[in-house]
C-alpha cells in the first residue's frame, strides 16, 4: 500500500495534468484527514469548518475533480481503497499518462458531429500510411468503408495534411453534383471540369449551355486538363472526392468514372506533368450494386480500409469525453460497440449531452427507443433488400461462437459493416447487433 505522501504525489500530478492547475491547501488537509480515517464531523472539529459546508460544497466538488483526473468514480468511502490499489489494478503511471491526454475538459464528443481537421481528438488509423501514399507522384488512394466509419473524417483530415504540405486542393461530394449529371457523362465531365478550372481560377473559354456542351468526351476532358491545368501546377494537386458510392445506382456512368480516373493514373507513369494530380477518394461498399460490379473498376488505386478504433483509441476517447465510467461500464461499452466510431460517438453524445445514466443507456441501446434506433432500421433495412440473406444473418445472430465462412452471403455482411472475421471464421461484429436482433427475431425487421 502506498503511503500518504506517494498519495499526494500521484493526485498532484494527475490533477495538474488534467486541469492544469494544483488543489488549494484546503483540499490537501480534506484529503489528508480522509486518508487517516477522519469523518466529516471529526474533521470539522480539527479544523474549524462548518461540517455542512464540508458535506454540501466543499467534499462532492473535490470528488467529482478527483474523479475526472483519476479516471473512476471517487468517493469519500472508497477514496483510500482506490488509490491504495492503483498499482494492482492499474498502475499509477498509467492514470497519470491517461490524464495527460485532455490538459483540461473539452468538447468531445463534439455537439455538432463533425472534428476539426485539426482536432486534438482525432484518432489516426491509416493516415500516416495514407499520406506516405499520397505524397508518390501520380497517386492514387481509394478508401473503402461501410457508413459511420469516419471516411469523411479521413478525407478531411488528409486534406489538412496535403494543404500544410502546400498541396492544392479539391474537395468534391458526389452527392452533390447536378442530378443530370449522374445519367449523362457529357454533363458528368462538364461538371467536373468546371469544378477543377474554378478551383484553380481558370477562365473557360465559354460556359454550359444546353446547346453546347464544354466536353464530349474523356478525350475532351483531358486535352483541357494538359494545356490548361496541368501547366499551371507548381505544386501537386489533390482531387478528394467524398460518397463515390452515388454513382453505383449508375452503372455507365461508374464504369466511365473508373477508366477516366485508371487512365489518369497510367498517363503519370508516362508523363512528369501528370504526375502533379494525385487522386483520393472514399466510398462505401453496402450497396447491392457494388456487390455485382466488376471490381476491376478501381484497379489501379491502392484500396485501404477503415477498420474500428483499437481498444487503446476507446479508452483514450473516454478520458477526452470527462464522462467518468467504472472499468465494469468500459467494458460493457466495448461489448456493446466495440470502435465502432460512430457508434462510440453516439454512446459518448448520450452519456455527456444528454445526461443518460450507464445502466439506462446499457438497457435502451439496442432498442427503437434508443439512440441507435435509425441506425439500427437501416440495418435491418439493408438485411430485407438482399435476397436469401437473412437466414444466414439468423444464424450468425443465434450463435455465441464464430462460424465458418462457407458462403458468399458472409462478404455482403462484411460490405454491410455486420461481422468481423477470424481467419476463415466469421462472427457478429458487436452486441448491439446481437440484442437487437435477437429482440425482433423471427423477423429480423422493426
């Protein structure tokens, strides 16, 4: 057991990394007196303080700071226990590097969805191997995720990067683009064309018009790219497209979208000049169509996934939210979503924002009362719209021990973000899946 001036030292240390500021003379001889076993009106005698203010103010503020800075809920009864046993159920050092993480309680998980680019509270997972891609000429980088995994995320985050290596770049939501332009490649490179001369403040020649059309053609597109785009890059040049999968409900169009972007990326290993546009974009493969396309389509992209959060990335979210959990919670939390990064975010919102207690959020989450109920509709959605499915889900929901991937249904679960694989074993990807759907079974569906 460790003595009271190892005690003072380890709270010390953690509270000022934590707030950035040490406790006032007053909180030590609480602490002490505690420490020695002290009660509140025994310590209200020794020292001359009203012993309401010690139980109603002073006590329950020092708790709760101590309990933010040690990462476990502190109280006056286990206060001596808690920090006696650090060493055994986790060392000292290991709180106090935890608490160096947020200098002060913060935002996270943010109000509005989105982090900063520049966020301290981002967790990398294939950034650095992303940006060591991105900076070869001529590259070429597909991100390939089911939704909620952060890809937008990513791209910003990328985006960031290239600009402080003094890239030029073009961020583009395909969601977004004109509706016409998603059935008429013609419109399609129009719109694309146009997006990158204004980018880089280039003048057309002559605007759209329905009458006439800027390009016609790949070929069209790509003399324009060569004497007006390409001469004008002193620096490379980042084209970041965002939700490819808009296309996929378009077959020609995808299928011309692949080769014009293959075809870019093979005139680098030809030609310096094209070796300024470096490519990126980000997609999710839950849908159907995508299943079906010749997956040929992106051949000469590198495809990275964008896999969970680690368990040391959970916990270290955790201590940023100041949302205070017992070891027994963090666990649950993990069975529960794993480093699901969207639903990690959601659990952390409900605990922070909107004042959910542990066992209550625990009990509603996988309900259509909870705060996962969109999500899991749309689950549930996406299971009924793909024939003979289903019963290989009821499978997968019924079992308690992975099961052997023998068939093809395994790999639309796995584009659908539902199991996770362990070698040729397969399994459902976390509880919050398990109790919903074994709470609406037999019918898989709300």
């Amino acid at each position: 057991m460790i003595n009271w001036e190892q005690t003072r030292e380890l709270i010390e240390e953690a509270v000022f990394n934590y707030f950035g500021e040490s406790l006032k003379d007053i909180h030590w001889t609480l602490l002490e007196d505690v420490w020695r076993g002290l009660n509140y009106q025994q310590i209200s005698q020794k020292n001359h303080l009203s012993v309401n203010y010690i139980r109603g103010d002073l006590a329950p503020k020092l708790w709760q700071k101590l309990s933010l800075a040690l990462g476990r809920p502190i109280t006056k009864s286990n206060f001596k226990q808690i920090v006696s046993n650090l060493n055994a159920d986790f060392s000292a050092s290991e709180i106090l590097n935890a608490s160096t993480l947020d200098p002060a309680p913060t935002d996270y998980p943010p109000l509005n969805g989105f982090l900063a680019a520049d966020s301290p509270h981002y967790q990398e997972r294939i950034e650095p191997l992303a940006q060591k891609i991105l900076a070869q000429p001529g590259a070429y980088l597909a991100l390939q995720a089911p939704q909620g995994m952060g890809k937008t995320h990513c791209l910003r985050r990328l985006t960031h990067w290239a600009q402080s290596q003094e890239y030029q770049t073009l961020y583009l939501n395909w969601s977004q683009a004109e509706p016409d332009a998603l059935v008429n490649w013609p419109l399609f490179l129009e719109w694309l064309g146009v997006k990158i001369a204004n980018s880089l403040n280039i003048q057309m020649s002559y605007y759209p018009s329905q009458e006439r059309r800027l390009f016609r053609s790949q070929d069209d597109l790509n003399q324009f790219l060569e004497d007006q785009v390409l001469p004008r890059l002193l620096q490379p040049f980042l084209l970041i497209l965002d939700d490819v999968e808009a296309l996929f409900d378009f077959p020609e169009i995808t299928f011309r979208f692949g080769r014009l972007f293959n075809s870019w990326h093979e005139k680098s290993h030809f030609s310096s000049r094209w070796q300024a546009l470096r490519l990126l974009f980000a997609y999710s493969p839950e849908s159907p169509q995508f299943w079906t396309m010749d997956h040929e389509l992106f051949s000469g992209a590198v495809t990275l996934e964008l896999d969970d959060f680690s368990m040391t990335q959970v916990e270290t979210l955790i201590q940023k939210s100041c949302i205070v959990l017992t070891p027994e919670q963090r666990r649950q939390l993990m069975a529960l979503v794993g480093g699901h990064p969207y639903l990690l975010s959601q659990a952390l919102y409900a605990l922070k924002y909107r004042r959910q207690s542990p066992d209550a959020f625990f009990n509603q989450a996988p309900t259509l009362g909870g705060v996962y109920a969109s999500h899991l509709y749309a689950k549930a959605r996406q299971l009924q719209g793909v024939p003979g499915l289903l019963p290989l889900w009821r499978e997968l929901v019924w079992s308690n021990s992975p099961l052997e991937a023998n068939a093809l249904g395994f790999r639309a679960l796995t584009y659908l973000g539902l199991i996770q694989w362990q070698g040729n074993q397969v399994m459902i990807k976390n509880d919050l899946y398990r109790r919903f759907f074994r709470r609406i079974d037999p019918n898989l569906a709300p």
